[in-house]
C-alpha cells in the first residue's frame, strides 16, 4: 500500500516553520471542530495512511537483556480485544452450564439460582459504568490490563467455595471485571483501527460465540464426567439430593463427588490468566494516542503514533508542530494544557458531565432510549437461549430421555453456528442502504419466531435445530447492532451498550467529524425502530 501523502506530510514555510500539516488548518473538514476533534482528525487520517498493521518478531534491547517480544499492532490489537469479547460469553454461558450441579449439590433452590445470574449481571453493569468513566481518566492502558487482572484472580477462586453466598460474591467481582472489559475493548478497537477498516468491529463479536463454544466443549468434557453419581442421577433413576438434605448415610450429592462444575471454573480462570499474561507480559500495548490528547500530552501522542508507525514498517510523518499550529483555540474539554494539572475529582467531574450529551437534543434523545429498548429486549432473547438455556435445555431433554451427556454436546453443536452468523452480520453492516436496516429487521423476527417455536415442540431434533436458528440470528443481529452503537455516537462521543441492556460507556472522538453522526443518526433510529 501506497503511503496517502495527502494524510501525513507537514508543508513549511520559507523560513522553514511548518505552517499546515497537510493543508489542514484550511482543511474544510475542521470547520466547527472543537481542538481536541481537529487533533483526533489529524490521528485518524495518519492511520489511515499506514493501513493495517502486521505482526512482527524482533529483538529488543530492554534493561541490558535480550528478550523476543511480540510488538503491539494494529492486529495484534484487533485479536487481543477480541480475547476480551470471548471471556465475556465465556463465563456468561458459564453460568448457565455449572447452575445445575452447583444447585444439586449445595441445595439451594430454583429460585435461588437466579441470583447467580443477577450477581453477574448486577457486576457487569457496575463494571460497564465504573470502568467507563475510569477508563477516560487513567487511560486506556492501565483499565486494558486491570479489567482482566480481576476477571482472572477471582475467576480463578471461584470453583473453590462450597458455600453458595460466597460464590455469589465471587460472580459478582467477575462480572466487575468482564463487563468493565467490553467497552475498553471496543473503545481501543475503534481508535487504532484505520478508517476503511471499521468494518471489523462488527467482526470482533465473532469472538464471543468462539468463547461459547470454548465454554460449552470444556462442560462437555468435565461436568457429565464429573457429576453425581450418572449425569446427576442416582441408581434408582432419580435426582441425588445435597448431603445437608438427607439424612446421614443416604445417598447424596457432595463436593468429592460433583467436582465437573469447579474443574469448568478453574479452567476458565486459567484461561483469563493466560489472556492477561498476554496482555500484560507478552504485548506491549500503546496508550491511545486519542486519549493522551484529550488529557493535553500531545508530545506522547505524537511519540506513539511513532512507534506504531515503526513497528508496522512505516514512517510516521505527523509531528508536534502540527498539533501546536492547531491551538489557537481552546475551548474544548479536552486536548488542552489545563487537564494536565487536573485533580481526579475534577477528571470524573469532566466524564460524569459529558452523560449529559446522550440528551443534547431531541434525535440523540430519541436514538439513546431506542438504544436502551432494544438493548434490553436483545438481553431477554439471550437470557433464554444463552445464560438459561443449558437449564431448560437439560429439563427439557430429561422428559424425553436424552442423557446429560448428549445435552452438553448439543450445547457445543448449537452454538458453533454462531460464528457464521457474525460473520453474516459482519457482511450485512457493509452493505450500503439496506445493509444495516435489514439485517437487524430479518435476524431480529426470526430470533424471536425461534424462541416461539423452541417452547412449543420438545424433540431433540427440534431442540438442537431451533436452537441453532436462534443462536445463528441473534449473533446476527448483535454484531450490527455492537458495531453501529459506538459509529453512531460519532463526532464527539460514542456509547456502547453491553449486553445486560445498561448503557456502559461514552468515549471521546472516535469517529472524525460532526457531520458522521448527523449522517448515521436517522439511519440508525430507523434500523432500531424497525426491530424493535
């Protein structure tokens, strides 16, 4: 690829002071941008020059030793957010899997197990929230790292209490972790993907059925294998009870042998680990470039952008100057020398603030609340075929003799089709007018046709076709809808919702100019209309 000089070259003057980069102080394009909105532009189009990254080995002098690093890319990011996306239905299809024998051996009731489901959802949501507002006062770098620090070490004790409150604790700081990662994720993916490459944002989602899968074909292998007495029944047919319900010497269900559940968790935990390590250790992750601008540290954005220029293979041509011939202004709430000297109060004063701009008028108004409905509905379709469903499955199949161990093998056959249908919705976002719009409309009708149908008929065959359709459609509809939120928001914020339906995030210049979101707005108010 040819390097776009329009994008990145600084013109001088006479005198040789650098007088535009690129044209830009005349660039129409920054008629009416705030400073920070005029920098971020300056970023996006430098991106955009370079393209897509590759992934590169090489040799590095770090502390007088010689060491193998992977060098953080565009790629490397694309794949490392998307690990993100993965543990998320990681452990949100890891509930409804362990539900069951975690229910048959500590005796909590039917009701009861709902609050396992609650105190992750009750977790990711605080998580969304926290994370971010966190994440636009200590940066993208350090919330990268630390959302999956937790995930991982209470993720890794989870399999270890026997009492119910206890895990209940543990859920909840796991879903701290996991929905705090999401929109950290998506916000990283989006500021150092290259304009014409935006389109794998709704790829990324293709990771979160990869990460049901993973999590349904460890079940397979532990939970059956390792569950009270044959698939949690007894010899007489008949679910064994918890040992605190039975009399003493009768035949029950206990930890020693019930341990399928507890090997699912630590397995994930490790899995998390591992992912951090990654991250942590492995790559060595940039802080965004939009982000040390919007706090007022152009001299670090600009070495960044050097950096990932040379680990691509490219030369970076933006400069200090350029950012320095734009302050003529200052008027924005970012990209100024006056955060630098900021309190963290008066960082998450400037954060909480910018929820106003989700009511600015009455068209974001109505897309915000759209937004929120639809978000909402989305997460009940998925509450039945995703989080309940190895429960209701499992009942389901028992009243027509289909094993345990069938049952979580259907679980890995139903959900690996939902990889095509990401990659479905992924192709239907690219597809101009109609794309978007219709995409949601059909996948949204027939995920809901299949929910009707699943609880009218009871064969396996039916079980596992209508799951499938379901399962298919609705990763459909979740990779455009994931995609167009954060686009939507553009000129100066975007929000991104989570799956449990809570509006999670605004983040700061994402998208070029004011004149995308005006674009995309009525496009994206039909389209969440239409599902709706």
């Amino acid at each position: 690829m040819e390097d776009n000089k329009e994008a990145g070259t600084l013109e001088s003057s006479p005198d040789g002071k650098p007088t535009q980069y690129g044209g830009m102080i005349n660039d129409p394009e920054m008629d009416g941008l705030t400073l920070y909105e005029k920098k971020a532009l300056l970023v996006n189009r430098e991106l955009d020059s370079h393209g897509m990254g590759k992934y590169q080995w090489c040799l590095v002098t770090q502390d007088g030793m010689l060491v193998m690093e992977l060098l953080t890319t565009t790629r490397c990011i694309f794949f490392l957010c998307g690990m993100g996306y993965m543990v998320d239905l990681l452990y949100a299809q890891a509930f409804g899997l362990v539900e069951p024998p975690m229910e048959q051996e500590l005796g909590f009731s039917v009701s009861q197990g709902g609050d396992l489901f609650s105190s992750f959802n009750a977790g990711l949501c605080a998580g969304a929230f926290v994370w971010g507002v966190l994440v636009d006062i200590i940066g993208r770098q350090y919330a990268f790292n630390l959302t999956f620090l937790i995930t991982s070490v209470f993720g890794l004790c989870l399999g270890a209490p026997s009492n119910y409150d206890a895990i209940l604790v543990l859920t909840a700081f796991v879903g701290f972790g996991v929905g705090g990662n999401i929109p950290i994720d998506t916000t990283i993916t989006l500021e150092f993907l290259p304009q014409n490459r935006r389109f794998l944002l709704a790829l990324l989602s293709v990771f979160q059925p990869i990460g049901v899968v993973v999590c349904s074909g460890i079940a397979y292998g532990f939970v059956p294998k390792y569950a009270c007495g044959t698939g949690g029944l007894g010899a007489d047919g008949e679910v064994l009870q918890a040992c605190s319900k039975v009399d003493a010497g009768q035949p029950c269900c206990g930890k020693a042998s019930n341990m399928g559940w507890r090997y699912l968790l630590f397995t994930l935990g490790a899995i998390c680990l591992f992912i951090f390590f990654l991250r942590f250790v492995v790559f060595r992750f940039q802080e965004s470039p939009k982000y040390l601008l919007y706090r007022g540290k152009d001299e670090k954005a600009v070495e960044v952008m050097h950096r990932i220029a040379k680990f691509n293979g490219r030369q970076s041509t933006i400069t200090l100057e350029a950012f320095v011939a734009l302050t003529d202004e200052d008027t924005s709430i970012g990209a100024g020398t006056k955060q630098l000297n900021s309190s963290f109060g008066e960082k998450a004063k400037i954060e909480l603030a910018r929820y106003k701009l989700l009511f600015a008028n009455s068209t974001i108004t109505r897309l915000t609340v759209l937004v929120w409905i639809t978000y909402m509905f989305d997460y009940w379709g998925f509450s039945i075929a995703g989080s309940l469903l190895p429960k209701i499955l499992l009942n389901k199949n028992r009243e027509i003799d289909v094993s345990t161990e069938e049952t979580y093998r259907n679980y890995v056959i139903i959900y690996v089709c939902g990889i095509p249908g990401v990659l479905l919705g992924a192709l239907m976002y690219g597809v101009p007018l109609v794309g978007r719009q219709w995409g949601m409309i059909v996948s949204s009708a027939l995920m809901g046709a299949s929910l009707f149908i699943f609880s009218a008929i009871n064969t396996q065959a039916s079980n596992v076709g209508i799951n499938i359709m379901e399962y298919f459609f609705q990763s459909m509809f979740n990779a455009i809808i994931s995609a167009m939120g954060p686009q939507s928001f553009g000129g100066t914020d975007e929000a991104i919702s989570d799956e449990d339906g809570i509006w999670t995030d605004l983040k700061y210049g994402q998208t070029p100019g004011k004149s995308n979101l005006c674009e995309q707005l009525p496009e994206m108010a039909r389209s969440l209309l239409s599902s709706v």
